[in-house]
C-alpha cells in the first residue's frame, strides 16, 4: 500500500511540459589562456567553426569577455560579425569596468547580427573573497595572504530572461549561482524555457570541483524542470534536460573545443516550482519536533530511575 500510494503521489505531481521545437544551442570551451584579448581570440576561431551547422544560440563562459563593449565596439562588432557568420545569437559573459556606471560587475549579454541587445544581466549572488570581501574595513588583510578579491564585483539586483530571434526564452545564471535553486525556481516562473549557466573554474582544474560544479547544472534541471547548459570557460561543461539527464557529451577539462546539443525547451511546473522548499522546512521541523520527543523521553527516564 505504501509503494502504491508513492506511485499515485508521483504520477499526481506537477512535472514540466514540453514548450515548442528543440533549439540547437553550442558551447564553446576556450580551455586555459592567459590574457582577456587572447581568451577573446580563441572563442572567436572557435566560434567561427560553428558556422554552417544550424546553431541558435552559441554560449560562451564566465568572464569570456574582458573588456567593456561600450568602450570595445571593435569588440561588439567583431561579436556581431560571429552572429551574422554563425546565424546565432552569441551569450557573453563581460567581466569588465564598464563605462559610466563606478566598479565592476559580471554581466550576461546577448549579442545578435546587430550587436549587443535586449536586456542585461548582473551576477546578482557574488562569491565571498573569490569576488568581493565582506566587511572590508575589518577583512580586507585577506587580499595580502590569498587569491581574495583586490576589487570588490558590483552585485545585480534582478533576474531577467532573455528571448532569441527563434523565441528561444533563455534564463542566464553566472557560476556560483547555480549552488541556489530558488534562482532556477524563479527563472522558471517567470518564463524562461531553459536555464543557461555560464561559468569558468579555471582555478579548480586539478580537482574534483569541475565535475562537481556541473553536476549541480544537473541538480537544478530536475528541480526546476527546465534544461540546463552549463557553459565553462575550461571545462567541465555539460548540457542536461528538463529531467537532470545527460544530453551528449560533456566537455572535459582537457578539452579547447566547442559542443553542440539539442535542447528540448519546458513550461510548466514541478512541485519545486510550484511549492518552493516548503520540504525543507518541514524536514526542519519534523527533526526539531523528534529531537524534543527524545530528550522529553530521555528526561523522563533518568526521573524514574
């Protein structure tokens, strides 16, 4: 009867749909490369080699652009010449000062045949030292004993999703990001059709992290219900549907290349969406409720001794 009732519960759920035609989306993967314009050389021939093969959206990484494209327009119409080339629209990722506004920010920007376009995005959940530092006044020591950041990053403050030509309605996130599932939640709520996390772990490359960053990509599909491209600048890069399952390879650490996936977009629901960490919570509270239960019986006991 248990089983049973665990099946009719899962079947009852709320799960994603799918919404319209699959999309060809690319990643490139640029591997390691010293210096902003080199980086920036490597994803263009990269990118270039896409042409032709039917690509929709071609994704780049985290800081895959080191250079404000308001003060670059060599640069943007370099971009808009690999959409034009590709027939893609491309997401960059600016880590840069940019001009007219103070500091520096991580931003997500579609760039089509005309140049940079549509709405923007700011890294809204920044790494604490890796990209700014707490409380600087009091920790900013850090900076002279370890790789913490020299320049506070400048924290978005809103989620924004960004729609292709095709109609592909894409929800970026930057890298640390992914580790928060209530962004994907709210992503999916507010339209998107697939999650596109753009990240870089260059710093991570002898290690497990890489392989453990893309899994979450994962992790954040299936509770969201959205596909999810998880783009890196040097691997591990990896696509999954809107169920957390694999789609084609993925894109290992020792590999400069480029991947190209269909992707099947999703609307609709999952009861994460719907209900958010309402399981959680009671979880919390079903261990609390427990843990007093025990230590109520565990007094008791001594009482009747």
């Amino acid at each position: 009867p248990g089983c049973t009732t665990a099946i009719r519960a899962a079947a009852a759920a709320p799960r994603p749909v799918p919404a319209g035609r699959p999309a060809r989306i690319a990643v490139v993967q640029p591997g390691v490369v010293p210096g902003a314009a080199q980086r920036f050389d490597r994803q263009e021939r990269l990118t270039a080699g896409l042409a032709g093969r039917g690509a929709e959206l071609v994704v780049w990484g985290e800081s895959s652009v080191g250079f404000d494209l308001a003060a670059r327009p060599d640069l943007a119409g370099r971009l808009a010449a690999l959409s034009r080339r590709t027939g893609a629209e491309l997401l960059v990722n600016v880590d840069a000062r940019r001009r007219g506004r103070p500091g520096i920010s991580k931003t997500s920007v579609l760039v089509g045949a005309s140049g940079p376009a549509g709405p923007r995005y700011d890294k809204m959940r920044l790494v604490p030292f890796g990209e700014y530092v707490p409380a600087r006044s009091l920790l900013g020591w850090a900076t002279s004993v370890g790789r913490a950041a020299g320049e506070d990053r400048h924290p978005g403050t809103r989620q924004v999703v960004m729609e292709t030509s095709g109609g592909v309605r894409a929800g970026p996130l930057v890298c640390f990001e992914t580790a928060f599932p209530d962004l994907s939640r709210r992503l999916a709520r507010a339209g998107a059709g697939l999650v596109v996390a753009q990240s870089s772990t260059s710093t991570f490359q002898q290690s497990w992290a890489p392989a453990q960053h893309a899994s979450l990509a994962a992790v954040r599909a299936a509770e969201s219900g959205r596909p999810v491209v998880h783009a890196t600048l040097t691997g591990v890069s990896a696509v999954f549907d809107a169920s957390g399952r694999p789609v084609g390879p993925r894109l290992g650490t020792d590999r400069r290349t480029t991947g190209l996936y269909e992707v099947r977009p999703a609307s609709g629901s999952t009861a994460y969406v719907r209900f958010g960490d309402w399981a959680v919570y009671a979880a919390v509270v079903w261990l609390a409720v427990a843990g007093g239960v025990v230590a109520v019986r565990r007094v008791r006991g001594r009482g009747d001794r």
